[in-house]
C-alpha cells in the first residue's frame, strides 16, 4: 500500500511507495516529486495536522485531493477566526466571510472545520455573535449556519 502523510498547513503530501518517496505540493497538479524520506521526518516534526491514509496508485490522485481538501479546510479554519475577530476591520472580515462561505461549500471542509472549532474553546468575547451578524449581512449562509451551529453548543 502507498502510504500518504497529508498536511493542509504545509500543502504538502509525502507519499511512501515500497521503493521511493514522493512529493505532492498543493495547486501543483504536475508528476508528483521524487523527494528524500527525510521529507516525511520534516512533515512529522512540523506539522500537527499530519494525516496518514492510503495514498492510491500513482500518480496519486486520491491523496491529491485529499490534500485540496485538507488546505481548503485548514485555511476554512484560519478565516472562520478571521470572521469572529472583532479587531480586524470590518471590511477585512466581511471579505473572509465571503470566502469563507465557498469552501464551506464542501460538506468534508465544514465537517473539519467544525471539528476542530469543538476541540478548543473559542475566543472569548462577542466575536461570535459579531461573525454571525457580519456573515448575514454578506449573504453568506454556510457562514452563518456554522457560527450558529457553533453558538448553541
């Protein structure tokens, strides 16, 4: 079995075959990369959001987009904190919201998303009922079924 260690922060796949090990760089849809195993010793020591899952025949497919998603929901992550920080301007914010009401499109980035937003407490503050608000306002619905869904929890 083809062996792939996926990070969404980094972009990156290491993809561990019986006798080489590749490299798949997020948005590069060329051949995947020869690369050194060591490539893997780096993704495990930096990377906490590493996943490990069968990586499918060359050239990979499977695990290529499994890392599209897994960037999708890392980023997915990163504006939804965007959206609840009431520091960052309003504009900033609302522009998040919209971006970030396109890759809730993806049933597996909002599942993600919300599971990683359940593992922690959230901000502290009216960030959430601001997002909420800011999101209803900019029409985006997946936005504010998240942050709604988050709030009654």
């Amino acid at each position: 079995m083809n062996v792939a260690w996926i990070s969404g922060r980094s972009g990156r796949a290491v993809i561990e075959t019986a006798d080489e090990t590749f490299l798949l760089l997020d948005g590069d849809e060329g051949a995947p990369l020869s690369c050194s195993p060591r490539q893997l010793n780096v993704q495990r020591s930096t990377y906490a959001d590493l996943a490990r899952e069968d990586a499918g025949a060359f050239p990979f497919s499977r695990a290529r987009a499994s890392l599209a998603t897994a960037v999708a929901a890392d980023r997915a992550h990163l504006y939804t904190l965007g959206v609840m920080d009431i520091a960052l301007e309003d504009d900033l914010r609302g522009d998040l919201a919209a971006d970030l009401d396109l890759l809730l499109a993806d049933e597996r980035v909002l599942e993600r998303v919300l599971g990683v937003l359940h593992s922690a407490p959230l901000p502290a503050g009216d960030g959430l009922h601001f997002g909420i608000e800011l999101a209803m306002a900019r029409g985006a619905s997946r936005v504010v079924f998240m942050l709604a869904s988050l709030a009654s929890s």
